[in-house]
C-alpha cells in the first residue's frame, strides 16, 4: 500500500483553506435525492397499506384518505398472527440461546486452555467456509430423521450453531486484561463466579451487539424456516408472507402484511441504528 | 498461570453446548453433503450407494450448466453494480456534512429488512399495474415487463439486492474513508490536485484493501440469491433466474431427490471455494 504522487506532498494548510471552502450543496442535493430513492418503496407499501380497501391508489393516483383498517384486518387474522408469535419464538429464543452459548465457548477459547483447543477453534472458523445452502439437504434429512420437521426445536435448534458468534465471542474476550481473571481465581472464586461477575458484564456491549443482529437474522431468515416449517404451527412471518398472493387477496392488505412483518426491523433500526452502524464499521459483521 | 493447566476439564465444559451443536448442526451434515451425493437418498430414506453417478448426470444435466450461467451472469450484475452505488453513497457522505446521520439511516434502511419483504414489494414495483410502469405509463411509455422478460429478469433482480444490501457496504467503505488522514488531502489540494486525481492518486489506493473485503463479500452474497428468486420468479421465466441454490432446492423440495440436490449442494461449495480463492490470490497480489 503505498501513496504515488507525482509531486512532493507539502503541508500549507492557510493556502488550503479557501479551495475546502467550496460549496457542497449539488453533492448534498444528489445524496438527499438518492436517499429518498432508496426508502421511496417504504414509503409507497406505507401509503397502500394505508389506502381504503378497493379504492383506487399508487400507483394510479393519491389514495383520498388513509386508514388502519387493512392492519387491523390483518391482525385479526389468526394465521397471520400466528406467524409473528412463531417468529418471535424463533428469533427471541435464538438470541438468548446463541448469546448464553457463543460467550462461555468464546471465554473458554480466549482464556481457558485445554486439549484440542486450537483445532477445535480452527474447526469451528473453516465451517464458516461452507455456505449453509450446501448443507441444507443432509441437515433437512437429519432433522427428519429425528422428528424434528415442522416442530419448533427442528425449527430453531440447527441454527443454534453460529460461528460467526462464537468469534466474535472470543476476539472481544481476548481483548480483557488476564490480570482480571487471574485475580479472582486467587480471591477462591469458582469458574462459574467468574463468567457472571467478570465475563458478562464486561462483554456487555459486544453482547447486545449481537443480540441484534442474531434478532434480525432469524426475524429476516427464509430458507430453513420454509423448508422445516410446514404447517401454521411453526411457520415464520417471512414464510406465511410468501403464501399470501394478490390474486387471492387486495394488494393493500399484502401491503398491510408486509408493512406488520417489517415493524420490528424499524424498532432496531431507530432504536439501535448508531449501535448497528458502529459494529458494523468496526467488526464487519455482517 | 498455573491454574489454567490444573483444569482443563473447565474449559472443555464451557465450550461443550457449541461443540455439540457443531458437531450435530454443522460438521456432521457437511461430511453428509459428500456421503449423500454418492447416493441415491430419497424422501423415504431409502438409498443404496452409487458411486459417482450423480456427478456424471450433473455434468450431463443442461439445467445445470445453464444454472451456472444464469448464477454467473447475475453476479456479473450484482457485484460491479452493488460496489459502485455503495462507493458512491460513501463517497458522498464522506463529503457532505448537512444531514450526514439522517440520509445515512436513509439509504442504511432497507440493510435492516428481509429479502422476502424486498421481494414482496419490488414485484408490485415491477408489475404491469405496478409502481414503475405506472409512473412511466403517465409519461406515455411502457408498459415494460420486468419479471416476464427473460433478459431483463436478472438486472431486475440484481436491483433489489442492491438495494436491500448496499448499505452494509456502504458503511464499511465509509469507515475505510474515514480512517484516511485528512493532511494527504488537504496537502495534494495545496499542490493544485483536482477531486478526480486526489480519488484516482489518494483515496482508491489507500481504499484497496476495504474495496477487497467488500468485492469478496458481495460476491459470496452474489452466489447465494435465493429469497427474492423464490417470490419474485420462481426460477422463471423458463428457467432464465434457476440459480445454483434455486436448483439445490427444486431437486431437494420439488422431486425429492435428496441424492441429486445433495450433489448440487457440493458443487455449489466447490464454487464458491473457487471463487473466493482465486478472488483472494488475486487481490492479495494486488495488494503488495
């Protein structure tokens, strides 16, 4: 990596100074008219959902009022609501599971040491190498053969596994002074003192980052939960959506649907956005 | 120092849930992939084994070389496309100052949704009475079939990925920017440099390697479309967006046919593998 440059850098910031000043509005008018691209589909799914049922909207014409009735309709649909407790079920329980899982392994591998570690570690990293969709036939086939299709532990516990997780875990970890942990062991304290006073709380940023993103990836996943979920019993709100289809049903009430399954990705997001947009900046996580 | 040799037993306990999950969920089903493609596994479970023969049906198989072709061609869309819109909004907010945060979030949004929302309200955008030809029907053109029309199918899709993923690349290129000590800047405007040469001189060299971690990881993301396929084509029109993983899941969840869609399934880690590593082989060179 290095800097060409034809002539010798020099450092006059005075004479700089009055080329900085330049005016910027055409760059800020061409982002501000890119960012209104990009959540103009938001906006158009609001204004339909929103529109009166069989009256004429987008992209025709400005609906002439707006009302909840489509997201109070679908609401009351017990297959649609059914879908979002799944899908809470499926990301809520993921988060929990993958938080408690990924922290002790991630403490162990940074901090601990005991036969097998590093190949263990190295073992875990290379699988992030295998796309998921390669080895969705033979985990399918597995959680058949247990019973496990169309239940909710087929649907969440194949998941459970998640490498990114655990490194991230143990990069964080690796991070904290040995001194602390050396400490407590000389104060008598056991190994499990030692995870909840010291390895939980101080990972605590890291964690919640990753509760977020855990949260959205099994609120947003598809595959798996369309091939294991058969049946309303353990159907996700992506799935359900994919088998509602305007010729059966008035595109405002698709609309409503969507615009439902996409309420708690606006929650993160407007909550958690300078949390997501820094971890992702710093760790690129994806 | 020395308690952490007394007990390895601990270490192992703490590691155990995700050893065994691993174990189950990932390893044992990735050897799987390879011992099921060699077999003729069907939705019964019944299977006997059958040596190569998969492979040689896939390498006779035209959907499936046409599959490859049709992943390929969409990359090719995808990954130039998706890299240069996320430069360019980085660049952007790199340079401007009014309102940076809100047109940040802005064009960050559709990064916090699913594929199948995308997919969802992209096909009404794309449709005959849909948002575009709506809008364009007013100025007297179109109707355009998006979806329906097999060489306009695949830049279409590759849209909405760009647009529901752009922002993750655009955030890792604007920390990229961010970490370039403005004084290079500011010293190369001193010396009379324009924008385009402090970009081409400056920025893109010192930007190479954040550039390589996108490229990679967009083409990755590129060889595994499947969510908006699923809803917005169904692998159509006459197969011209039947991926790689779309053809994983027709054999698998369409004719049963677990042996065959395992084989796809190795196939397709064998070419992302490829891929990746000529990618990086190719970058790191570039890189020194």
């Amino acid at each position: 990596m290095t800097i060409t440059a034809s002539r010798p850098l020099t450092r006059d910031r005075a004479a700089g100074r009055p080329r900085r000043r330049r005016a910027r509005w055409p760059l800020a008018a061409l982002l501000a008219v890119l960012s209104l691209l990009t959540v103009a589909p938001f906006l158009a799914m609001f204004v339909v959902a929103l529109s009166p049922a069989g009256q004429p909207t987008l992209p025709a014409q400005w609906p002439d009022s707006l009302t909840l009735d489509n997201l109070s309709k679908v609401l009351s649909a017990s297959g649609f609501v059914k879908w979002t407790v799944n899908s809470l079920l499926y990301s809520v329980v993921s988060v929990v599971v993958i938080l408690l899982t990924a922290s002790m392994a991630g403490y162990a591998f940074a901090k601990k040491r005991f036969p097998g570690r590093d190949a263990m570690f190295w073992t875990f990293l290379a699988t992030m190498m295998v796309p998921f969709q390669a080895t969705l036939i033979p985990t399918f086939v597995l959680v058949n053969s247990l019973e496990g299709v169309d239940t909710f532990w087929g649907l969440i516990v194949p998941t459970l596994a998640n490498s990114q997780a655990v490194f991230l875990m143990r990069q964080f970890i690796m991070g904290l002074p040995d001194e602390l942990f050396d400490a407590a062991k000389v104060d008598g304290a056991s190994e499990l003192r030692v995870y909840l006073t010291i390895v939980v709380p101080l990972t605590k940023p890291i964690m919640a980052t990753l509760g977020v993103f855990v949260f959205l990836w099994h609120w947003n996943d598809f595959l798996w939960p369309l091939v294991v979920g058969q049946s309303d019993a353990t159907r996700t709100l992506t799935v359900g959506l994919t088998t509602l289809r305007t010729e059966e049903m008035q595109l405002s009430m698709l609309m409503a649907s969507a615009t439902i399954s996409v309420i708690p990705c606006l929650l993160v997001f407007f909550l958690l956005q300078r949390y997501l947009v820094n971890s992702i900046a710093m760790t690129g996580f994806k | 120092m020395r308690h952490r040799m007394r007990d390895p037993v601990t270490g192992l306990l703490f590691v155990l849930p995700v050893l065994v999950l691993f174990l189950i969920f990932r390893i044992f089903p990735s050897l799987g992939a390879a011992g099921m493609s060699l077999t003729n596994w069907n939705i019964g479970g019944e299977w006997s084994f059958v040596g190569a023969d998969n492979y040689a049906r896939l390498l006779d198989d035209v959907n499936f070389w046409l599959s490859l072709r049709v992943t390929l061609v969409y990359a090719a869309i995808y990954v130039p496309l998706t890299v240069l819109v996320a430069l360019g909004t980085a660049l952007l907010l790199n340079q401007v100052v009014f309102m940076r945060g809100l047109f940040r979030g802005m064009l960050f949004l559709p990064y916090v949704t699913s594929f199948v929302l995308a997919g969802i309200v992209w096909r009404w955008i794309y449709e005959f009475d849909g948002l575009i030809n709506g809008l364009i029907g007013k100025m007297g053109l179109g109707p355009v079939a998006f979806l329906e029309e097999a060489s306009l199918v695949l830049p279409a899709l590759a849209v909405v990925s760009v647009w529901k993923g752009f922002g993750y690349s655009m955030l890792i290129l604007l920390a990229g920017l961010k970490s370039i000590p403005g004084s290079y800047l500011e010293a190369a405007t001193v010396d009379g440099a324009g924008p385009w040469q402090k970009f081409r001189r400056i920025t893109l060299p010192l930007l190479k390697p954040t550039l390589f971690f996108v490229l990679i990881i967009e083409t990755i993301g590129a060889f595994q479309v499947f969510d908006t396929i699923y809803v917005m084509t169904g692998g159509g029109p006459a197969r011209a967006t039947y991926t790689l993983i779309y053809g994983i899941y027709d054999h698998g969840f369409r004719s049963f046919d677990f042996g065959y869609a395992a084989t796809w399934g190795v196939v397709l880690f064998a070419i992302v593998l490829v891929v990746s590593l000529i990618q990086r082989r190719f970058l790191d060179r570039g890189n020194t």
